[in-house]
C-alpha cells in the first residue's frame, strides 16, 4: 500500500453467517479499496474484537479470482466452460427460459433458491419478493436454525434472553454445544473477561476436545446426540443434592414436581452409559453449576444439529430453571435475540403477495427435490428453473450424491448469482458476478447479541459485479413481476423497513452507528414471566403445539419431559462410527474458501480418529482413508486425536469437495431426513464406517 495513500476509517457490520455479526472499522484506501478490517470498540459486544478471517477481508475482496463479468456456459455442466456476455444477453437468457418453464410446467416449476452467504435483509430476503409475486415455489429453511430456535422457545416461549455481555458478570460460563473460538470469538471475549475479572470458571459442553474446551477450565467430552442425557443427569444431581431453587421453581415453572419424579431414574449412571461422559465428571459438573448462582449457559447450534436436537436444547435449558440461575445478574441462559429485532419485511419480501397453497420446498431436501422425490416435491411437478444467491448447496447440502445428480439434468436451467466460481456455480448455465457487503447498502441485526445497524456501501464494485437487489430489478420486468420493492433503492428499503418495524428510519439508525435493543434486566431474565401465556418457564415441552413453524416429523413420538430421545442415528455393525462435520476455524460454510490464509491453515481435508480406533484398523496418521455409509463415500486423510471418545469421528468442515480425494465432500455422509418439531438438517449425526484407501 502506497504509505501516502488517503485512507479513512469507515464504519460497517460483517454479514456473514454468524451469531456475531461484528461491528467493523474498515480502512477504505483512496476511496476505492479496502486496507485492515477491526472490530470496533465503540460498539460493547464486539469490543473492538473480530475474528483472523474477517481481519483479513481485503484478500477476499480484491481477490485476483472474482467473477467480474456475466458468463453462459459453452461446455459440458461443471467443465468450467464459459463465455463472457453482457448483463443484457444474461438477464434475457434468464428470463426466457423461467418464462417459458412458467409456460410448459406453470409457475411452480421454478424455485428461487438463497440462504446466508449474507445476513443482510435486503440483500438475503429480497429474493422472496420475487418468489412471492410470480407464485414460484416458495422456500423453506431448514439447514441451520430451525431445529435449535424452536428447542429454545419451547421452554422461555421467545428466541430471547439473558444480555450476552454478562457473562462478564459470571463466575461459570457454561458454552455448550458450539465452539466460539471457530465460529463466534465474541463469546471467549466476555467469557475471558469474566475469568479475568471475577475468576469465573469456564466449562466447555461439546464433542471433542476443540479449541474453546482447549481454553475451559471444566471439559465434557460426549458422544454426539447424548447432550439431553447429560443434561438429565445433571439435573438428577441437583435435585438429589439440594442444589434445586425449589421457590424459584414453584413461582416460575411449570411442573417441577413431575420434573424431579421423572429424573429419579435418569441417574449419573445412566447418563454416563449413554454419552460416555464418567459418572464422577457428571457429578463435579453439576455440583458446579448448583454451587455457583451466577451460572451463564451460552447455548449454540452445534449440538441441535441432530435428530433429537430440539429436544438436547431443551434439556440443557432446563438446567439453570432448575437452579434459579435466571434470577441472577451473570446468570441464566442466551441462545440468540430473535425476538428483539421485531423487523416487519413486507416490503423486502413481498408479503402482499404470499399464496400459502404455492408449495413450500425443503431446502435441506434439494437433492431429492431435483430428483423428482415426490414427497419431498408435495406430490406435484418437477422444478425446471433455478436463480441461486447465497448459497452453494452443491457443497453445503446433505445428501451430495443426490444433489449432483439433480444438478446434472440437461433439462434443469440453473442461474448462479455468485462472489466467485463455486461448485455450483460450475454447474450453472447463466453465472452473474455479485457484489460484496462493502460495495452495497443493507440492514444488519445480531443473532449472538442485541444490536442493529446499517452496513453502508464504502467503495464501488470491481467489473460488472451487481447486487441481489440489482439483478432483481432487472429481472422483474422480464419476467412480469409488478412490486413497490422492484421499484425502490436498498436505502428506501431499509428506510421503509425500519419505519414499519418502529424502529425510526435510516437516518437516524446510521447516526447511531450501532443501536442497542437489549431490554432491562427483569424482562432479559423473564422475571416478571416467561413468554408462554401461563408466564412460566416449561419443562413439559409441547411439541404438537410449537410457538411457531409448522409440525412435521415424529413430533408425536418427541418426549415432552427432558430426556435422552433416542433417535439418531445409532452405529452398528456395518457402520462403527458416529460422524460429525463440525466447523473449521478458517472456513465459513463455504465462505472463504477461496482465500489463501484460510486455505493455508486448514490444509487438507481431514478426519479426527481416536488412536486406539485408529490402531485397530491400521490406519497412521496421515493415511488417506475413506468413509462410507449409504448415502455415499468421500476420501481424506486421518488424524489422531485423543480428544473425542471412542467411536467418534469428527471432520471439520466445510472443505471445498475438490479437497477430498476424488472430488467427494464431506456431505456425499450426511441426510436430509426430516426432523421434529418444524423440519432441519442433522449435519452432526451420521453413521458410517471407515478405512484405509484404495491407492
């Protein structure tokens, strides 16, 4: 960088998907790049921290490998044969071929298809307007949050709770079933804060031994889709040992009585035979947490990634109900702050427009979807034509061995919206260049804390590279499609937004830099009530009758008591292992795939094996092995790790599938099953077998 170049220090907000969704200070370089990114220490929960990744993101914005132009493709799908065109060609191409899908298979046929690459609402959600207006298929989510929100609502009867930054008033920070060091370093900053400050200790809940439990003072090693049981022994404990606020219960809860009858069979040995965690562990563990009125869970999404999941975040939330840790400054639980935002989206989504009988399809179900599964297309007809932002589902969707073969039909016209050339853009016909979060407007909240923001444009975009919103207003007159939203810029969206949802305008929010919506204490720590209508925290989940979402799955089968609901997916003879692809510190799903520090730290694509497992397949480290089950096989190398107990592998993840030897990733082992209460996707709970590659 020129040493006399003019650099300013703008403000921003990462978009990336991320609990944290850190406060930025951007140095922008002679109005037209970007130099170091910080976190900003104006806004308190941020606190001037982000993480290595995004410190970096000038390597990734002016990355020599940005798709800058439109492209056709001219080869065979997924050679990597394209030609430059112009928008106008591109934007035509697209808008034939959904016309004429719309023509031969009614408007049903296509699927406009998005997700988190950006938490942006007007870039993000935007796509739904279009959906909504043209009555394409519409679009449910189901890869990330479902599970782990409706676990959490139905016991506080909101997605709300305690101010994250207190757990710089604890004296135990329990972080259970999410590694923050790789994907939210925020949480470490409070939780060190508290140890520093307070000599808080810090307990670490997870399935291995991974970077946050190597800074934990307490560490519990389970066994993937045992958390629920864990945490009934636990609770057995307390009520045993009089650790249990029996007042706070009875003002409070809703059944403690038929909570403590239940756990009198759900002993620390029981819990121990289940999750592998040692009888004398279990018992320290909950002795801590009854001893210490000050205890903060800070619950994450890992360990909801199963098929109990809802049930484990249940469980493990009942816990500091039992206590009465709720009562406490530094105490009582937070999961995410969905209920604060109270954003009204009809605009950036079209709701005047919604059709509830237009089918929504699953996205965790493409590869069925694409297929031609009748199920999973609700008994109608196939999906002809896609638009693709956001996302990169021929990585990050289960099932692969499906999806690939859904995205290789002739008669399947894809157009890829996209930062860079990604697996599914390779499998594109139409592939467009997309805009990066410095080079566009948007509005941004904090799912991990309580702030909201606009992220303004700071500098131009290189090439021809056009936003979401841009490409949408391009298309909407090609393809018929009448909306105030096609009509607006993002900034009047985000102005009209924030003034529907009482939230003031843009203007003001911009001013603020980073508003803080966090309520008072009595209302964070539900002391004048929980959200349900009986004001009570519940132990006796209602599963048929969640607060939100549509049921599906075995829901009747969900046990409503805390419990382990055994479900997921058991290793057996022909399959030893139970698998779990949990986040690399480097990768964001497939987010920053591309850059070279990233890449240079996760190295290859591996799997973490016990030793002594490892002993008894003669498999070393370093050996390229394979994994299998029956959805697929994938092939990278192994690495011993004493740190997950027998039986448990664990792939960090999302390597790009060129990582793996043969070009198979790490998803070709994961399903797309539907899971109770309101649909997910078990990412973290697979059975599979494993063993030495074929050279």
């Amino acid at each position: 960088m020129n040493q006399h170049a003019k650099i300013e220090i703008r403000h921003s907000t990462c978009p990336h998907d991320c609990p944290s969704a850190c406060a930025l200070d951007v140095e922008v370089v002679e109005g037209r790049s970007i130099g170091r990114v910080r976190g900003s220490k104006k806004q308190t929960y941020t606190a001037g921290v982000v993480c290595a990744k995004v410190a970096r993101y000038a390597e990734r914005i002016h990355h020599p490998e940005r798709l800058m132009y439109p492209l056709r493709r001219t080869g065979p799908k997924g050679s990597g044969q394209f030609a430059r065109i112009s928008w106008d060609e591109a934007l035509d191409e697209v808008g034939h071929r959904f016309n004429q899908a719309e023509r031969e298979f009614g408007a049903e046929s296509i699927w406009p298809y998005y997700y988190a690459g950006t938490m942006g609402l007007v870039m993000r959600d935007g796509l739904n307007r279009l959906t909504h207006v043209k009555k394409y298929s519409r679009f449910y989510q189901t890869i990330c949050a479902n599970v782990a929100r409706i676990g959490y609502a139905i016991g506080t009867g909101k997605i709300a709770g305690v101010d994250p930054r207190e757990m710089a008033l604890s004296d135990l920070v329990v972080i259970w079933g999410t590694n923050p060091v790789n994907t939210q370093v925020n949480v470490m900053t409070h939780a060190s804060r508290a140890r520093k400050e307070r000599g808080a200790k810090i307990a670490a809940v997870d399935i291995y031994d991974n970077e946050t439990m190597k800074q934990a003072d307490i560490k519990i090693i389970l066994r993937p889709g045992t958390d629920g049981a864990f945490a009934c022994g636990v609770m057995h404990v307390l009520f045993r040992d009089g650790y249990a606020d029996r007042a706070y219960m009875d003002k409070y809860t809703d059944c403690p009585a038929e909570l403590e009858a239940h756990l009198k069979a759900r002993t620390p040995e029981w819990a121990s035979a289940i999750s592998g965690v040692p009888v004398a562990e279990i018992e320290a563990f909950a002795k801590a947490v009854g001893e210490t009125k000050r205890t903060f869970l800070r619950l994450g999404y890992g360990f909801t990634r199963s098929r109990n999941g809802a049930t484990q975040m249940h469980a493990a939330l009942c816990i500091p109900a039992v206590t009465g840790a709720w009562q406490y400054e530094g105490g009582g639980a937070f999961f995410n702050n969905y209920a604060l935002w109270h954003f009204n989206e009809a605009i950036i989504e079209g709701h005047d427009a919604v059709d509830h009988s237009v089918r929504a399809l699953d996205q965790s179900k493409i590869g069925r979807i694409l297929t031609g599964d009748a199920e999973a297309l609700h008994g109608r007809g196939p999906v002809k034509a896609m638009l693709i932002q956001n996302t990169n589902p021929m990585t990050v969707a289960p099932e692969q061995a499906l999806v690939r073969q859904g995205f290789a039909r002739q008669d399947l016209f894809v157009a890829v919206h996209e930062q860079f050339m990604t697996e599914t853009a390779l499998m594109a016909d139409i592939v467009l260049p997309a805009t990066m979060f410095m080079e566009h407007d948007d509005l941004y909240y904090g799912g991990g804390h309580q702030h909201i923001s606009v992220g303004p444009k700071l500098i131009d975009p290189p090439g021809e590279c056009r936003s979401n919103h841009e490409v949408l207003q391009a298309l909407a007159p090609r393809l018929g499609a009448k909306h105030q939203g096609f009509e607006m810029t993002p900034r009047e969206l985000i102005d009209a937004t924030l003034k529907l949802s009482n939230h003031g305008d843009i203007a003001g929010l911009e001013a603020d830099l980073w508003r803080d919506l966090q309520p008072d204490f009595r209302t964070s720590h539900f002391l004048d009530g929980f959200a349900h209508a009986d004001k009570k925290f519940h132990f006796r989940a209602d599963w048929l009758h969640p607060p939100f979402g549509v049921t599906m799955g075995d829901v009747d089968k969900m046990p409503d008591l805390p419990d382990h609901w055994a479900v997921i997916e058991h290793a057996d003879q022909a399959h030893p292992f139970r698998l779990a692809t949990s986040p690399a510190r480097s990768f964001l799903n497939t987010t920053f795939n591309e850059t070279p520090s990233s890449q240079a730290r996760e190295g290859k694509a591996s799997v973490m094996i016990h030793p002594l497992d490892a002993a008894s397949l003669d498999i070393a480290d370093g050996d390229a092995v394979t994994l299998g089950n029956s959805r697929g096989e994938t092939t990278l190398v192994a690495t011993l790790f004493e740190g997950v107990r027998r039986g448990v592998l664990i792939a960090e993840s999302v390597h790009p599938n060129k990582n793996h030897f043969g070009g198979l990733g790490i998803n070709m082992l994961t399903g797309a099953d539907t899971i109770a209460p309101i649909g997910g996707a078990a990412f973290h709970d697979n059975k599979v077998w494993i063993r030495k590659a074929v050279a």
